[in-house]
C-alpha cells in the first residue's frame, strides 16, 4: 500500500491556492513535496465531515485523518476543523532564510520567480534548485 505524507493546518487560518508545500525547521526549509490532494474535515455532531477541495476523497485519506485526529487528541491537541494537504512524497532541499528571526506565519513563495523560469520543472528538480537560492 503506498502511504501518502500529509500536513494540517487550522481551517479558519487564510488560505491561498498553492502547489507545493514546503516544510520549514531551523531557517530554512528542509523539503519539498507538490500537492496531490487538499481535504477538510469538520467534526461535527454527527461525525466528521470530509470535503474534496482538490484530489479524492480516498477512504485511506479518510483514515488517515482520523489517525490524525485520534493521535492528536493524545497530545491535548483538538484538531475539529482542518485543512488536510497530502503529497506522495517530499524532497529534501536547504532553501535557506538569510535575514534575523524566525517568520512569523505561513510563507508563500513564486516559485516561478525564484526559479526564474516560466514552466517549472519536477518537484526533485524543483528542490535541488531552491539549495542555490535564499530567501529573507
């Protein structure tokens, strides 16, 4: 069975349309993985209410939600209205944060932008590039 890695944030957090997630530790983010499915869940009285905003609503990402959920609740985490991002597989990358302090919230970069290129390439390409490139 393939075992798809996701990422949670709150639902009533702002949200952008994006197409990769990246995953930030100690100024600078570590990997890179594109988006496959995007799943909110509201747990509601009579239980958890999916919806697809991109992708399937699998009954293994329904499960592997609820995993989330339930681990969560062992860590006094109540996680009852989120946003579920799910990507097949992250790259590594060191796409370094050059100025002082942490950041403050979600980032959102161009990566066409950073990469100086109309079509992007795939996501290892994609990350083997950002380790030449900084942000601040």
């Amino acid at each position: 069975m393939l075992v798809k890695i996701f990422y949670y944030d709150n639902i009533e957090r702002g949200f952008s349309a994006h197409d990769y997630l990246g995953l930030y530790k100690e100024k600078s983010v570590r990997a890179v993985g594109k988006i496959t499915a995007i799943i909110t869940a509201v747990t509601t009285e009579d239980g958890i209410e999916y919806k697809a905003e991109l992708g399937e609503l699998s009954d293994d990402r329904k499960q592997q939600i609820c995993k989330t959920i339930e681990d969560g609740r062992n860590y006094g985490y109540v996680l009852s209205a989120n946003r579920y991002f799910f990507v097949d597989k992250f790259y590594e990358t060191d796409f370094k944060k050059i100025t002082p302090r942490a950041p403050m919230g979600t980032q959102v970069f161009d990566l066409s932008q950073i990469l100086e290129t109309e079509q992007l390439p795939e996501t290892p390409e994609i990350a083997e590039l950002l380790k030449s490139k900084t942000w601040g």
